[in-house]
C-alpha cells in the first residue's frame, strides 16, 4: 500500500481528536451517522467492533478512493460477578439524565469493570478489508461519596461519556487504579492505534 495522502477520524469525540493529535498527525474529521443500537443477543464486545467498523464505512462511503479512516467505540462493563466476564455483564451506556448517571456512578463505586475501546482502520479503496482490534482495560474504582457524585453531576461531564465518568477529570478523580492502558479508558488506545496506522504507512509519533 503506497502512504496515504488523508489520515479521517471518523468521530466528534473531542477526547480522541486531543488523543490522534498528540500522535503529531494531521487529519480531517468527519462524523459518522450510523444506528448506535445494540443487536438482540450481541455480546458487549463483539458490538463494540461492529459499530467501530460501521463508523468506519460509512465514512470511507463519503470519501474518494484515497485515504485512512480511523473509527472506534469505547463501551464500559461492570461484570455480574467476581469473573470478570465482559460479554455477559451489564453494559453502561451513556446516561441520559442525572438519574441515570448517578445510579451507574453508584454502580461503579469500589468495584472493578473493565473499558473496552475496539476501533477499526480502513483505507478507502479496500472498503472490503477493514482492520479491527479492541482493547481492554481493567478499572477499579474509588470509594467517592453520594456529594462527590452530585458534585461531578453538576459540571455536566457524565452525559457524553460510557459509564458517566471520565478518568481524566481533574476534580472528581473518579478512579483508584487501571490495570492496562490508559488512554483506552479515555478513548482510543494510542499504543495500538499507533501500531496498527504504521502499517498503513502513516509516522505516528512515539507513545
């Protein structure tokens, strides 16, 4: 494959675009518009991917026959039991309301769950031959207060993130310890991001 002329994130998240950045790349944005609705009987990850490559076509549809698209989505899981198993735990969308934040933030409260980003490459002219990966992260959370809840609440920050929390906020500092990669839990997991653009023939700066 020659060396792309077109790095799209296929995204409105302001998280990745701050992430894809700091790789020292130049590239476009253009955001996907596809169903975000989970299939009936489909296990957490395996939706995770699949929207990751939907995104990724149905941007790299929009775009002449040159260029990478990078798409991903990130999904959090809090296991039913001391398993851990991701594909049958509860899944914690994004929270419509401060109810719903406040009951999955109480959900999460000193338990560990586990933040799963899958994202998806795709050159334009190979719309046939995406690459998908996912990377799991496991987060434990702290033991932070009822106040401390409806204080973070009140900012307005849960409402466009999995989970309702943002491990990078600096006053609520919502989580004890990560085993994994970090920027995952943010929302793109830059050290295999960057591996995999490599072999696109991109020059991501080092993680």
């Amino acid at each position: 494959m020659t060396s792309p002329s077109r790095l799209i994130l296929a995204s409105s998240s302001p998280r990745r675009r701050e992430l894809l950045a700091s790789l020292g790349l130049v590239y476009e944005i253009i955001r996907p518009d596809i169903d975000e609705r989970q299939h009936p009987g489909e296990d957490h990850i395996a939706y995770a991917r699949r929207l990751s490559r939907e995104k990724a076509r149905a941007v790299a549809q929009r775009l002449p026959a040159e260029g990478v698209v990078l798409a991903a989505d990130t999904v959090v899981i809090l296991a039913a039991d001391t398993l851990g198993v991701t594909e049958t735990g509860t899944l914690l969308a994004k929270p419509a309301d401060a109810d719903e934040a406040r009951a999955m933030l109480r959900q999460l409260r000193g338990r560990t769950h586990q933040v799963v980003t899958a994202f998806t490459l795709l050159a334009a002219d190979s719309p046939d031959a995406p690459h998908t990966e996912s990377v799991q992260t496991q987060v434990t959370m702290r033991d932070y207060s009822d106040a401390e809840i409806e204080a973070y609440i009140a900012t307005g920050d849960p409402f466009d993130k999995a989970g309702g929390y943002a491990i990078q906020h600096p006053a609520f500092q919502p989580v004890a310890q990560i085993n994994g990669s970090y920027t995952n839990v943010v929302g793109l997991p830059l050290e295999a991001v960057s591996a995999a653009l490599r072999r696109f023939g991109f020059s991501p700066d080092a993680v």
